[in-house]
C-alpha cells in the first residue's frame, strides 16, 4: 500500500525496502501511535489482579464443568 502512495506521488518505483528505510531516516520526527496505545492497553492487561481473576474464572469453570459430568 505505501508503495502504491510513493508511485501516486513521485510517479517513481519505490524499492524493496523504501518505507523502512525512510522511517529510519526520519525517526526522530516520525513517532508510531499504534504501539504507544498497544504498550499501554499491554501494561494495563499485564497485572497480578488480571491473572488472579482470570485463573479464578478458569478454576470456577473448570468445578462447574465437572459438575454438570
């Protein structure tokens, strides 16, 4: 797709490795939203309490399920 835009607006063939490279290149402007947001909403999931009441939903399903046997 990027290279699809290059070729729109250069009107140029861009080359295998154009985008990384022209990300590298401007690194210190170019920042990605994507990740920062992903890294956040991670290190929100990634807690002792999340894990606890998971393994607790887990082990309620799993006595339920023997139950119903």
């Amino acid at each position: 797709m990027i290279r699809v835009f290059v070729y729109n607006i250069s009107g140029k063939q861009s080359g295998k490795n154009w985008s990384y490279e022209f990300v590298q290149r401007h690194s210190d402007i170019l920042q990605s939203k994507f990740l920062q947001e992903a890294d956040l909403e991670r290190k929100k999931a990634d807690n002792a309490y999340q894990y606890q009441l998971y393994f607790d939903l887990v082990s309620a399903f799993i006595s339920f399920s023997f139950i119903l046997i």
